[in-house]
C-alpha cells in the first residue's frame, strides 16, 4: 500500500520553512492538518499569493510500483489547489508562502491518465511531490478547499 508522509518541515504558520526530507508523521485526512488555516490572504496582498506543502509518497508494497502517478479527487474549488513534482528529495522552500526553489510545471490532474508522474518506485522507496494552495479570495466560512489525494501503479 502506498503511505502519505509529510515532510520534515511542515510548519503551522505562514513564516516556516517548508520541505526538506521526509517526516516522521503520516498523513492522516483530517482538513487543516496539512495546510495553515487562512481566513483572508496575508496583508497587503492584492494579486493571487499561494501556501506550499510538501508530502511524500511511500511505497509500502513488497513489489516495485511502475508508472507511479499522483493526482487530486473530489475537489472543492478547482481554483484553490495544484500539484507539482519536487525538484530534489530534500527541496524545500525559506517560507510557506515563498514557491520551492525549481519546482514548475503546476497542474491540477483529476484522475489516474493525467497524474503527475513520479516514476518506478520500488519497495519501501519513496518521492516527493509539491501541493499549491491558492490564498487569494478565501473567506471565511469557506477557507479550504477539500479535496481528496489518490496514488495509482502498477505493483
């Protein structure tokens, strides 16, 4: 099965640094474990401003898993979320709201042919891959866009 960790530096405000390496804790579901509740964007922000996450895909098969791909499900608001690929395993950025130093290519795919593709991985290995939130034009009583995260290959 595959596993979701988050990364070692997953912080709870808007100012920590964000990525590096794999952490310790899983990925349990539950809404704002992830992301820093937002109500408004930061002040002063007039132009769309983003909230970076970082989360890691572990293989937990006793087989390798080709044609690995992540991609989102059950979106809220289509608007608010993106994925990307991490440039490095331990790529992180000075902020929460500063973007990963190269990482691009941010997409919104919807299911298992538009995936984001992370590869072969093989047992007990595992890769990164980048969550974009959208912090323009939350409010409040509706500041997260749910969605759910799947991980699809061949084992």
């Amino acid at each position: 099965m595959f596993k979701l960790y988050k990364s070692e530096y997953n912080p709870s405000n808007l100012t920590g640094q964000v990525g590096g390496g794999i952490g310790n804790d899983l990925l349990s579901g539950y809404i704002g474990e992830l992301f820093y509740h937002v109500a408004v964007p930061p002040s002063g922000i007039d132009i769309t401003a983003y909230q970076y996450r970082k989360v890691f895909v572990y293989n937990g098969h006793d087989t390798s898993s080709t044609y690995t791909r992540v991609w989102i499900d059950s979106l809220e608001h289509t608007d608010q979320i993106s994925i990307a690929n991490s440039a490095t395993l331990s790529d992180l950025s000075v902020s929460s709201t500063g973007a990963p130093t190269a990482v691009s290519g941010w997409v919104l795919p919807t299911n298992y042919a538009e995936g984001t593709y992370l590869g072969t991985l093989a047992p007990n290995a595992y890769t990164g891959f980048w969550i974009r939130q959208s912090l323009s034009g939350i409010n409040n009583p509706d500041p997260y866009a749910t969605f759910r995260i799947y991980v699809g290959g061949i084992v």
